[in-house]
C-alpha cells in the first residue's frame, strides 16, 4: 500500500497503545467471534463481515465466525446468512470483538460474555465501558470508519482486500447518508478513498444497497399521504401493526421512509414510529438538520448521534408529548 494519508494517520494518533493490543490479540486467538448490536444496520453488518474478511485474509489459519440476528432484507441480499453455532464453540478460549454498539444490553448475541479477551470498537457516544481493548472515536461517521483506520494504522504488511473493502464502503455510506450527515469528515473520505483504491465498483455497491421493489412505492405513498408536521418543523409519520400488514412490511423495515423528510424546507426534525407487538412498545428513529436530538432520544428510552438516534414510546398515548420535547 501507498504511503499512508497523513489525515488517517493522526486520526488515531493517540490511540497506537491499543491499536497494539488489538492486532495482538487477533494473532494470539485461533477462534475469534465477531458481535454487533441488535436489529443490524449496515454499518453493523458491514463492520462485522468486513472484518471477518480481513482477519481470513491475512491469517488464513484462524476460525473465525460472525454473530447475531440476520437482517430482514438485507440477509442474504447483500450479506451472508450469519454463523450458527451450538454451545461447545464457546467452551474453548476465543476471542471476542464487539463492534458498533455502546452499552452491554444491545449486544445481539449474549454468548459475547463467554469469551476470554474482549475488543470494543464503535463511534457512539460511550454508554458503558467494556473490553480490555478498546477504541472509541464518536468523530467517525461509522464504526466501519474506525475499523479500517485500525486497519490501516497497524504495524505490519496487511492486505484490505476488495471483498473486505466493499463491506467497510457499505458501512460507511449506510451509517454517513451516502456522506451527507455532518459526521463526514476529511477522513471519512479519506478512509473511502483507501476503500475505492482497492478496485471495488461503488456504482455496483450503491444499486445493491437502495434496490426497491415494486410494493415499496405503496409503503412511501402511505407515509406521503400521511405524515404530520408540527409547529416548529417535526414531521413524523406512525405505523400501526395492521397498517405494517396492510403494507406488507414487517417493524424493522418502517423505518425505512424516515429520510423522505430530510431535504424539506421548514422540517427540522423527522421521525419513524413503528409498533413492535412482540416488545410492547412503539419504536422510533429519529433525524435532523441541524438540532442535537440524542437528549431527546435518551429520555425516551434510546439514544445515538446527535443527528440520528433511535427511542421508544411504551404506547402510542405519549406520542404528543414526544412530539413536544422535540419541538422544545
């Protein structure tokens, strides 16, 4: 590889003690064990399976395996089935590596408590500390971003394969908005540039990940014939468990209209809510132009970046109330 960016290379400057640590431990470990938050987005899944893919890469030997739910549409679309394993794998001393997830509860796959040395790496706020490596940049557009700043920051001749890269380039673009959040930054298009150099198709990578169906036009046509906008700009749209029916979707996927708002003058701030039957509860996502609204999230429930966080109402009755801390 090139000489490298000086941009990437000051990124984590302050952080080569534990970029140490954490090359060290993926060679002492023969089995390592992949974790992410649950209901995957693509920077989890691309961070995950782009790192799955390095390690194979350069230390072909090692057994490693990927961990969690599978994702609603974009399993096996865009990424593999994720590994299934039964009890015994965790008997042995593995190594574990939680990636973009801040606190303990979220972590898809509870067997991550099994493992003998633990890696934390994310760009969200920290919620909680764990892991006895750990690098935390809330800076980064993406926790796919951090990765491969490691990556390319660590001692030793390395490859980043195009498979690899094309898997770190979908978690950077999901968790950005195609590089339009205000986390892009100099090096996020510098660790893109790093990413595009490998030879991946980025007009490939793009129809894979926005592919549309015929039946997705009747869901965005619901929510345009049905969203509402408060005083100061808070445009929100909600589905219940029999329109999610009606329309074919399932909870997870309704959030996937929320950014039809996000280049609307005189909406500041915009939001999915969704039932969860199976949780008992209303789940929200939460964006915005300019305002910080993790605070807002944090108090219902969740929490994220300060453009784009995600909370939850316990029924649909403190909706109103919702709508007014936003609006506050």
């Amino acid at each position: 590889m090139d000489k490298l960016n000086p941009i990437i290379k000051d990124f984590l400057s302050s952080e080569k003690r534990e970029i140490t640590k954490i090359i060290s431990a993926i060679k002492k470990y023969d089995r390592i064990a992949i974790f992410r938050h649950i209901m995957p987005d693509y920077d989890a899944l691309g961070s995950q399976y782009g790192l799955a893919t390095w390690i194979k890469d350069n230390f072909p030997n090692k057994e490693v395996r990927v961990l969690g739910d599978n994702h609603v549409t974009f399993t096996p679309r865009i990424f593999p089935e994720m590994d299934s394993l039964n009890e015994d794998w965790f008997a042995t001393p593995f190594l574990g590596i939680i990636l973009d997830c801040a606190n303990k509860s979220r972590i898809a796959d509870p067997r991550w408590k099994k493992a003998k040395y633990k890696i934390k790496i994310d760009h969200h706020p920290v919620v909680e500390n764990f892991g006895k490596a750990s690098i935390v940049k809330t800076n980064a557009s993406a926790a796919a971003e951090n990765i491969v700043s490691i990556l390319l920051n660590a001692k030793g001749n390395y490859v980043l394969s195009p498979e690899a890269a094309r898997y770190f380039y979908i978690g950077i673009v999901g968790d950005s908005g195609r590089f339009m959040y205000s986390s892009t930054s100099n090096h996020t298009f510098a660790i893109a540039s790093e990413l595009i150099k490998t030879g991946i198709n980025i007009s490939k990578i793009y129809q894979e990940m926005y592919l549309k169906q015929v039946d997705d036009l009747y869901v965005t046509a619901y929510v345009l014939n049905n969203f509402k906008i408060s005083e100061h700009g808070v445009a929100y749209y909600v589905l219940d468990k029999k329109t999610q029916d009606d329309l074919k979707i399932t909870t997870e996927r309704g959030k996937e209209n929320v950014n039809l708002f996000s280049n609307i003058e005189g909406v500041n701030v915009w939001c999915s809510i969704t039932e969860d039957v199976k949780d008992h509860c209303w789940r929200v996502s939460i964006r915005s132009k300019e305002k910080a609204i993790n605070g807002v999230a944090a108090k219902w429930g969740g929490g994220g970046h300060a453009q784009a966080s995600g909370a939850k109402l316990n029924n649909l009755s403190e909706l109103d109330e919702f709508v007014q801390d936003l609006e506050n």
